[in-house]
C-alpha cells in the first residue's frame, strides 16, 4: 500500500502499491508520475528552498522557510490526483492530509 502523508506542506510518499507486478502497476506508476511532477516543478516554478529525498518506494518534499503561494498551489494540485487515484483503488493508497 502506499501511504501520502501532507502536513504543513510537506509532502511524504511511502511504499509501493502492490495491484500489479513491479513494472507494469498503473497505481505506482500514476502516484510516482504525480509526485515527480510536484517535486520537478515546486524546483523549477518556485523561488523556494527545499529539503529533497527520492529513491525506490520513498519521496519526500519539505518547504526550508516560508511557503510561497505557488508551492501551496503545487501541492493543492497533487492531493487532487491523489485524491483521485485513492479514491478508485482505496485499497492499494492512502491519504493522510493536515
């Protein structure tokens, strides 16, 4: 199962999903496309400072300082997806938001 955790607007990924095989699960595959495209773009649209760690099954992205408006936006978008994804397949992810 993969476990999101928002709070204060950093934002955890934990785990892997489990519906299909290791290269062909969709669920991994849409949840890793949705926070690789948080992480690239919070670096590349905002003027903010962030503490970073990717690898197989994690990520993780935390705000240093203060929390621009865009970043805010950023992550609003994000939970919509994931929201989306853990609502048709509830039993392979989770959202844990604050």
């Amino acid at each position: 199962m993969i476990q999101i955790k928002v709070n204060n607007y950093s934002v955890e990924v934990i785990g892997h999903a489990g519906y299909l095989p290791y290269g062909s699960d969709i669920v991994c595959a849409g949840i890793s496309a949705l926070y690789q495209t948080l992480e690239h773009s919070a670096m590349e649209l905002t003027e903010c400072n962030y503490e970073t760690s990717s690898e197989a099954g994690y990520g993780r992205i935390s705000p240093i300082g203060d929390v621009s408006n865009e970043y805010k936006l950023l992550v609003s978008s994000f939970l919509i997806g994931v929201n989306g994804i853990a609502a048709n397949y509830p039993d392979y992810v989770i959202v844990h938001a604050d």
